[in-house]
C-alpha cells in the first residue's frame, strides 16, 4: 500500500454549518485513497488542543476525550479502508462552533488538516419562534404584525417568556421593560433590550 508520507490529508474548502441540536460530520480523508484502519486517527479542538474523537489500531480510545464530547462523537469505521476519516458529532450544541484538526499519523509520518464548523443558534430560535406562532394560531390579517416581530431582535430574545401574545399586546412597553414570566405585564427594572422599537414600526 502506499507509504503515509507520500500522502496527504484532505478536508472540506469551506466552514462547514450545523444548527444547535443537529447532528454535524466532520469531513476528512487521505488522498490518494489509502486504507486507514491501521493508523492512529485523531479529531482534535484546534483552540484548546484536546481531543474530540480519538481511534488507533481498530479501537476508538476515550481517555483523553473531552468531557463536552464524551458520548456525542463516532468515527465512521466502514469507510476507513477507503481513507475515509469522517467524525460524527451528535446533539450538536454552541460550544461546537470552532476549529477542529483533523491528523493521522503511523510510525513514519504525520499529516493534518483544519475543519471549520459554524454552529448557528439563531436559526434555531427562529425555528422556535415559528412554532410558536403557529400554535397561538396567528391569523394573516396578522402577518405585518408578525413581521415586526421577526425584525425586532428585542422581541426575538424575549419571546420564551411571553404566556400569550396577539395584537392586543404592547410590544413597545414589552422591549421597554420586558415581561414577568406568567404574566401579561411588564416587569419592572432596566431594560432588557439596548433599544426600545423605534418609530415607524406602527406599533
């Protein structure tokens, strides 16, 4: 087979992206293509130089794993006779988002790549706003109302604690002082919001 050194390894051009709660594979392979099960394979956080997924020799070692990765990474060992040496993340989570190495290495030679993983949170919260809206039944003689309320990074932020909302709801008094959680009314104190919504929004 072809010697380690002659190779090189190879990973994505791009930062990959995930969403909060999704499972994310970490792309990587050897090029040329070489069979992989006999050497050492480590996934490591390039910041923190630990290790995310750790396998040598047909085994997957845990010892010096992370304790944040600890049951949410998989190598994919089907595909490491074909040089493959992807790493599965579960459950992805906002601490994943980052720069991880991606090295193989045997007794005569060592290679890496980097892999940029951007974890977005943001999609999951407008995920999680949608539902929301859907299940208070918001109605399209509505919908400029809802628009209002996408745009307003304020409203986003504060939306879990809100019970109930409809248009009765005074949104500007909502971003000027926010809401008591269980309640209809705002709660007193600064502003959880940097700017109050401002003219122009029809509210």
């Amino acid at each position: 087979s072809t010697s380690l050194s002659q190779l090189r390894v190879v990973g994505p051009d791009q930062p990959l992206t995930a969403t909060v709660g999704q499972d994310v594979v970490l792309p990587c392979h050897l090029s040329p293509q070489r069979d992989a099960r006999s050497l050492d394979v480590r996934w490591i956080r390039d910041e923190f130089s630990e290790t995310v997924h750790h396998y040598r020799n047909g085994e997957d070692l845990y010892g010096e794993q992370m304790e944040a990765y600890a049951g949410r990474t998989e190598l994919a060992r089907d595909d490491l006779s074909a040089g493959s040496l992807d790493v599965r993340i579960t459950m992805v989570r906002p601490s994943d988002d980052g720069l991880y190495l991606c090295s193989v290495g045997d007794a005569d030679a060592y290679h890496e790549v980097i892999v940029e993983l951007e974890v977005s949170e943001k999609m999951q919260r407008w995920v999680r706003l949608t539902s929301q809206i859907q299940r208070l039944g918001i109605f399209p003689w509505q919908k400029l109302w809802v628009e209002q309320l996408r745009l307003s990074s304020c409203l986003l932020q504060s939306w879990v604690s809100v019970p109930v909302l409809g248009p009765q709801v005074n949104t500007k008094a909502m971003c000027r002082g926010g809401w008591a959680a269980g309640t209809e009314q705002p709660r007193a104190g600064p502003s959880p919001c940097p700017h109050p919504l401002g003219t122009g929004h029809g509210l």
